[in-house]
C-alpha cells in the first residue's frame, strides 16, 4: 500500500541519520548546486549551505559542496569565490570561530561546469574517488536544482544514468518551483520525473513553507489546541485572508511574467500551501509528514470548484509598456496578464462551511507585507462606552490571529493574537514576546492589543529548507500528490481567465480603493467602478475591453476582427481545439503555415501559452518558402524555428521543411524540389491525392522574388483556411481584396475557396477598420 511504503521510506530515513549520527563509520554528504552562479544561488543558497554546514559539522558530519553550472570553468570560479567571501556568520558567533569555518567551508566548496553526461559521470568520478581517498563512507547525495523547469529532464535522466550514489547511500533531487503551467503540463513533468527519482528522493520546494511564521502555523494550532478547538470552526471564524503584497513591478522579468502572471506565481503555489496549513484537520501527529500530506489532500479536496466570477484581477498601468520594450511587441500590443488577483475561496466541509477564504497578491501596491488572518466574529455587546472598556481586552474589540510572515510595519515576522481571545503557548527556546513600540498600529489596533511573539533567532527561508533536506523532513515540501491537486484546483479557474482584461492601476499610494473588492455569496467584485481618468480619451489608443470580438463577413466567408492581442488569442485558441478535435479523431493534425511578419505573434502565442496542444500528433508544414537557404533570416522555416519550432516538443520528423535548397541550388527545376514535397505531402495523407499539381514554384513581387508554394487545389482540400491579416498598412488591401472577384491568377488569395472545408479571415481593426 502506498501509504506503508511512505511510512517505511520515512523509517529508512531516520535509520539513515541515526546510523549518520552514531558514527559506526565516518560518512560525508556531497551537496551538488546546479546553476551555482545564478542569482537565487548568490542571494541564498550557498548562505544556506554555510548555514547547514555550520549546523553540522561539529557533530561530526563531513561534507563536499560542489556549485555547477554551464558557465566555463575560470568564469564559474571567479564568480563563487566572490560569493563564499561573502558569507556570513549567525550574530551570536565569535568572530574567530566564524573566519575559521568560513575558511574550511571554501576549502570544502568547489565549482566545476557540469553540461554533459561525461561531465556528470566524471563528478560521480571524483566523489568516489574523493571519499576512498580520505577513509570515509559515502552517506548520500543532494543535487539542487537551481535551474529552469525546462532544464530538469535533461538534468534528471544523466544524474540517474550516471551520478546516483553507489548501494548503500540515498539520493534527494531538489526542484525550485515553477513546477507546470497548468494541470496537463505537471502531469507531464512529474511523470517525466518519476521515470527517473522514487517520489522519497524529490523535494519540491516552495519557499514560503520555509518561512519562520508560515512553518509555526502547525505547531501553533498544536500547542493551543484546548483553547483553539471550540473556535477553529464556522460557528466562530469570520473569514480568513491570505495576503502577499509587494511595491516592486516586474521589470526585467516580463518574459516570465507574460507566461504565468500573479496567479500561477503565487497563489497557485505559496499562498494554497499556506491556505491547507489553516485549513487542514489537525492529525493527532503533526510531526508524521505521511499524516500531515493525507489531511493536506483532505482539504484540497473539500475546497469549492472556482469560477469566473471568484476572482478579480489587475494590471499596473506601467506593465503593457515594459513587455512591449522588453519583448519587441508592437506599439498596439495590450498585455491581459494580471498582476493582480484577488480570489474568494469556499471550503466544502462541517468545519468552514460558509466561512470565505480570501486570497490576494498583487505588484506595485502601496507596501510589501505578508500574513495570514484569521477574523472571529464578535457576538459580544458592551453595554458601557468605548472609554469605559478595558484596555486591549474588551470582547467588543476586534479578535483575531494574524500569521504575520514578514515586512509590512512590523518589519519582522510574528504571531499575533488578540489579547481578548487566549494567551498562546510558544516554544520559549525560539520564540520571545515583541517588545512594545508605541505608535505602531495593525489591522487598526494598536501593538499592545496583541500578545505578539516573534523568533528569539531570525532565520531566512532557505537555511531552514536546507537543513529539512538533509534531516529527511518531507513535510516542508511540495509531493507530487499535493502539485497535482492544486492545480486540479487551480487549472479550470486559470483557463476561464485567460482572455480577461484586467483592471488598470496606477500603482502604490494611488491606488487609492480602485482594488478594494467585496463578495456577496460566492461572487466577487471591485468596490468601486473605474475612474474618468483611466477611461482612454479620444486620443488615446483604445484597450482590449472597449470593443468586443467583431463577428462578420468578408468575401462571403467568416469574418473574426479584434485588437491584435485578443485575436491572435482567439486564432490559436481555435488551431489548438482543430488540433485536438483532429489527434482525437484520426491521431494526427497537419499543420500548415505561412511566413511573413504577421504569423509571429501567433508562433509566439502557441509557444508560451498553448500547453495542452497537442505537439506530439501534429505535423508542420509550410505554405511558401522563399528560395534561400533554410538558415538565412528570409527564411519562412527559420522563422517558424526562431518563434515555435525551438520553444515546443513537436518529433524532429513531424517537421517537414520546404526542400527549395538542394544539390547546393536554390529551387532548380531540375532539382524536382516540387515534387520531392509533394510526394512526402501524399504519403503522409491519409486521403490520397493524386492528379493534383501540389506544389508549385512562383514568383513573387518583392524580393527574393522565386518562392515554392503550395497549390491553390492542395490548399483547397485543408478542412480549414485561416487568412491572418494585420496592421494599418493592410487596410488598402484588405479593401481592395473585398472588391475582387473569382481572379486566382491576379490575386492568388480569391482563389482560396476550400472544397469541403471552411474559410475564416482573422482580421485586426487596423486592417478591418483603418
């Protein structure tokens, strides 16, 4: 049973470092850091190995720390000398003791590139070879994965083919978030992972469980269960608010930020973890990682589905701007990311029926904090005036629990508690009550209403996961089961807002209340309507929201018109169902595509936002090739290569180029070009289409002018045409084009009328409209 198995791994675990610690034989970990060099590397990482190490190795503990990364060897060990030169000892240690292990932590650290399998077998190598040489055993391995997802495959399948441990000693693979974009690509990524790491040897971290007051949220409702059992419940809980506030945009991390937006960053992962530690039923053993996982998935399972209607998103005004800089978009291009969200939450059980879950994160708001607040109703009624109540204990004050994980006014993490509900039990060894500070206020009341208590010792999130890793404590990460729920949660909300316009916000004190919202039911809304001033005026550009997909006709076919961004949204929305409707059908789609300017943005569009597409059953053609070689940048193939082909997991033989540069010739008669496409076109139909010329060699009036095409009979046997037709210099044409007739010789794009399929003309305003 699943369940047994896990226990019995958490056994082999504490056998492990019990037989570590009993020191039968003297054993060393190697810590292996990839992407050693990067910036969550610099900033945490090898502070939280020297804290680890500092932990450690008075106990007798032995230890080799080797950063890796694709960086050459001289680049790599410049860059990580400055790093361990810059560590830092814990306040309280002597300055000498600090300077000596600092000096035995770089002696032990080395950095080397790491970038293909000999490279890994050779690391293997030398750990072996290493621990042989100083008469010690090998305990075990951590690789950590400072690197893209994209990467982890890759990285995986050479550390299980050529760097795992020899018999005897673990392994523990450590993967940084994110981890997927929606429900289909987590499955994907964790089966991948699972071929090649037992589920006991992945820690997926999510640093916000590392977090001081975010790891306490347990322990507290452990250690105050008799007071908190009667008012953990839907009878006493107002609601409960789970915030992560930052003043910061995201300039410099636009291309990221286009591909998953707020929800996916942080609710979807920090503040859902943080939301089941509320949540959850409390096991009788908050210290078994098997127990707090199964009531983790009890909760998940409980929560309410989401709708389009229990969120309301915004966008700093600023943000359009920064992707258009930083990404080359046009000047017409509007980002519907959010960079705001706020989500209502209901959990569907005897204990918070009812009670609203309230999720909110946002950039560029007026103060970076981050908490948990749990609201009790007051059903109290003082009879006396407010100057007659007894100060910071009167029942008609306000009572809550605030889980303040950092920032904000405070500046430090805490716990708060009311002081007219309980006084909590903390561990005294770690956790001291705040001093009073005059003047501070939070949540309207003053410090001194509060019993508050923060860390005798402040420990960033990292040093605290690290050591976790080592120890063997998997309650602090992220198992596969716990990923997928989430985003089984998550994943039909993220797909009913993907063509929402967000709100516009100025950013920081100006905000104002333009982002305060209110539930009714299980709806959600903003308090207040936009103001005149956001509202574009007759010379500004117009925004997504102020028209609406136009719907009409073109040349008696189909005609979809809407600003660039939401039709190209809509062009690949409808390519993506036509493919799925195709591979569940007849196991396969074809694909066909033309080059040019106007294409890009949907190649860009399928790449990073269509990742339940069905690459691996989709085959990809061209419509025309320009007759130059496949790598010069006229290429329509090397364009296709640049913007789709290098981003998406399509089989290198789906990928059928047109053959126009052959025998060291371009598009030669004699060469046969033509027809070598054409028969690899009809052995790959499953129709059959024979007594057609399909493939044609033209000649175009812009250069280079000789081109090879398909045929306006192949083109006419597609099940779907869609003619894309964008920018105001396409308005001349577009009306000439209306005019036309039946003239496929003048104007080769009348000839298109397919046989037993449809024409549909994708056409932005500027070209529809002018």
């Amino acid at each position: 049973r699943p369940g047994v198995w896990k226990m019995l791994m958490v056994a082999a675990c504490v056998a492990l470092l019990s037989g570590l610690q009993a020191q039968d034989l003297p054993g060393q970990v190697s810590i292996i850091l990839l992407g050693a060099t990067g910036d969550l590397a610099r900033k945490y990482l090898w502070q939280g190995l020297f804290h680890l190490y500092l932990e450690e190795v008075e106990k007798g503990h032995h230890f080799r720390f080797h950063g890796t990364a694709l960086t050459s060897t001289e680049q790599g060990q410049e860059v990580i000398a400055k790093v361990l030169e810059s560590l830092s000892c814990p306040g309280d240690m002597a300055p000498g003791h600090c300077a000596e292990l600092k000096a035995q932590f770089q002696q032990l650290s080395e950095y080397r590139q790491l970038k293909t399998p000999e490279d890994y077998l050779a690391l293997s190598k030398d750990i072996k070879a290493q621990v042989e040489h100083e008469g010690l055993r090998e305990t075990g391995r951590i690789f950590y994965l400072s690197v893209p997802p994209f990467a982890y495959v890759d990285i995986a399948r050479n550390i299980n083919s050529s760097c795992r441990p020899g018999p005897g000693a673990w392994l523990r693979v450590v993967l940084e978030k994110p981890f997927g974009h929606d429900l289909h690509s987590a499955q994907q990524l964790a089966a991948e992972l699972g071929s090649f790491f037992r589920e006991e040897e992945m820690y997926r971290v999510d640093h916000y469980l590392g977090k001081q007051v975010v790891a306490q949220i347990l322990p507290f409702r452990d250690q105050n269960r008799a007071a908190l059992d009667g008012l953990w419940n839907r009878h006493h809980v107002e609601r409960v608010e789970v915030v992560m506030k930052e003043t910061l945009d995201v300039e410099g991390r636009t291309s990221f930020y286009e591909e998953y937006g707020v929800i996916r960053d942080v609710l979807q992962n920090h503040l859902t973890e943080v939301l089941t530690l509320v949540a959850m039923e409390l096991p009788v053993n908050i210290s078994s990682a098997e127990a707090v996982l199964q009531h983790k998935l009890r909760a998940f399972a409980a929560l309410r589905g989401l709708q389009r209607h229990s969120a309301v998103l915004g966008q700093y005004q600023a943000y359009s701007g920064q992707v258009r800089g930083e990404l080359q978009k046009p000047d017409s291009f509007h980002s519907l990311t959010p960079t705001f969200a706020g989500i209502l939450i209901h959990i569907d059980n005897l204990r918070w029926e009812g009670v609203p879950f309230i999720l909110m994160s946002g950039k560029v708001l007026d103060e970076r904090v981050s908490y948990v607040r749990i609201l009790f109703k007051n059903q109290a009624f003082c009879v006396q005036s407010e100057k007659h109540w007894v100060a910071a204990q009167s029942r008609c004050l306000p009572r809550q629990i605030i889980f303040y994980i950092g920032h904000g006014a405070l500046g430090s993490p805490a716990v708060l508690v009311s002081r007219n509900l309980f006084r909590p039990a903390l561990p005294s060894a770690s956790w001291k009550e705040v001093e009073g500070r005059p003047g501070l206020r939070l949540f309207g009341l003053p410090l001194s209403d509060y019993y508050a208590y923060s860390p005798v010792r402040e420990q960033d999130a990292y040093s605290l996961l690290i050591s976790h890793i080592f120890h063997c404590r998997k309650d602090s990460f992220v198992t596969t089961e716990n990923l997928l729920a989430s985003w089984v949660f998550w994943t039909p909300l993220l797909d009913s807002l993907a063509h929402e316009v967000p709100r516009l916000y100025p950013g920081g004190a100006e905000n104002g209340q333009l982002l305060d919202f209110g539930f009714s039911g299980g709806h959600l809304s903003f308090s207040q309507p936009l103001p005149e001033q956001l509202v574009p005026g007759p010379d500004s550009a117009p925004l997504p929201s102020d028209f609406q997909v136009l719907r009409a006709k073109y040349r008696e076919s189909p005609l979809i018109s809407a600003w660039p961004e939401e039709l190209i949204a809509r062009l690949a929305g409808d390519i993506e169902a036509a493919a799925v409707r195709a591979v569940r059908r007849f196991g396969e789609f074809h694909l066909a595509l033309s080059g040019g300017s106007s294409p890009v943005a949907l190649f860009q569009q399928l790449a990073t936002g269509h990742y339940s597409f069905p690459w691996a059953h989709t085959h990809l053609w061209l419509v025309d090739e320009r007759c130059v070689p496949l790598w010069d940048p006229e290429s329509n193939f090397q364009g296709l290569q640049t913007h789709l082909l290098q981003h998406v997991r399509v089989p290198h033989y789906n990928v059928h180029p047109m053959p126009v540069h052959r025998r060291q010739r371009l598009c030669a008669e004699e060469d046969q070009g033509t027809q070598a496409y054409a028969e690899e076109i009809s052995t790959l139909s499953p129709a059959g289409l024979d007594g057609e010329q399909l493939v044609v060699l033209t000649t175009s009036p812009s250069s280079p002018h000789r081109r090879m095409s398909l045929s306006l009979p192949l083109i006419n046997r597609a099940r779907k045409v869609a003619v894309l037709v964008m920018g105001r210099m396409k308005r001349e044409i577009a009306m000439l084009v209306s005019r036309v007739g039946h003239e496929p010789k003048k104007w080769p794009i009348s000839g298109v009328l397919p046989d037993s399929g449809q024409l549909v003309w994708y056409m932005d305003y500027d070209a529809f409209l002018g």
